[in-house]
C-alpha cells in the first residue's frame, strides 16, 4: 500500500506516511464515518397531562428546547439538552451500533415476585442488572430464555 502526499506541488511517495501532524492543509477532504443522532430512549417530559418524548420537540424544537430547558425538567437523571438530539443531545454513535432493547424481554423472577416481569424500559441504573442477571426471562415454546444482558442495552457489555 502507497500513500501520496502532495507538498507545494510536488508528488513523494511514500509506502509508510509521517503519522507526525501538519499545519497545512489537505487537498483531499477528510474521510470520516457518518454520524447518526439517537434520541435517548424513553425519555419524557411532562408539558401536557400526557407524557411526551424528544420526538415531539422535533414540531419546533427552538421553541421546546428552551421552554422545558428553563423549566428544568430532568428524567432518568438527563435535562432535555442531554436526551434530545433536536436540542443538542442525545446519543451521536455510527450507523449500525445503535442498540435497541428487545420490547419483548421480561425478567423472569424466578420464586421472588419483586422481580417478576420487569422490562428494560422500566429501570435506568446499571446496577439493577447485576440483580436481573440471576432472572433470565422466562422459556416459553417458542422463545428460550434470554438473559439481561441480551435484551437491554444498559446491561449490555462494551
């Protein structure tokens, strides 16, 4: 593999290029994964009796942003500006490593009813999957058990 630098006009060749950064500018653009914009999962706000999420800041988002921005409003510990990417948050990653929980995964809970059919919408700190892991969802005829760390993207590993 060969690399060209092009420097004040002239053409070197190179089969292992400087890794040592320039203050001159490229005369190719920079080639760089595209990233994507996630709204953070399940987060809401309550403007409205009825609960809403980033999805509808998107109508008017200067609007939105600044109004529930001003009022505070924190849910799962993050403001609107950290959860919503119409307002600046939210979660910037490459296409194709966006993890979405499996909507269908309950905890199985084993004999203690306390952890019985919990969702992966239904908790925000880490350390509840650490409990969840000893209560895989339930096997069924057609679905085997899956433990938490398969179905919520909070508990899965990096």
């Amino acid at each position: 593999l060969r690399h060209v630098v092009h420097v004040g006009g002239s053409k070197f060749s190179s089969s292992s290029p400087s890794t040592i950064m320039s203050d001159l500018p490229s005369s190719q653009p920079s080639v760089s994964p595209s990233i994507v914009c996630v709204n953070e999962e399940n987060w809401y706000f309550n403007l409205l009796p009825v609960p809403l999420g980033c999805f509808a800041i998107e109508t008017d988002p200067v609007q939105f942003c600044q109004t529930i921005g001003d009022k505070g409003t924190t849910y799962c510990g993050k403001n609107i500006y950290e959860a919503c990417c119409s307002c600046g948050g939210g979660q910037h990653v490459e296409p194709g490593s966006i993890c979405k929980d499996d909507s269908t995964w309950r905890s199985g809970g084993g004999d203690d009813p306390l952890y019985s059919d919990i969702k992966c919408s239904d908790f925000s700190d880490p350390n509840v999957c650490l409990i969840l892991e000893d209560y895989p969802s339930s096997t069924t005829d057609t679905e085997p058990s899956k433990a938490v760390g398969d179905a919520c993207c909070l508990c899965r590993s990096p």
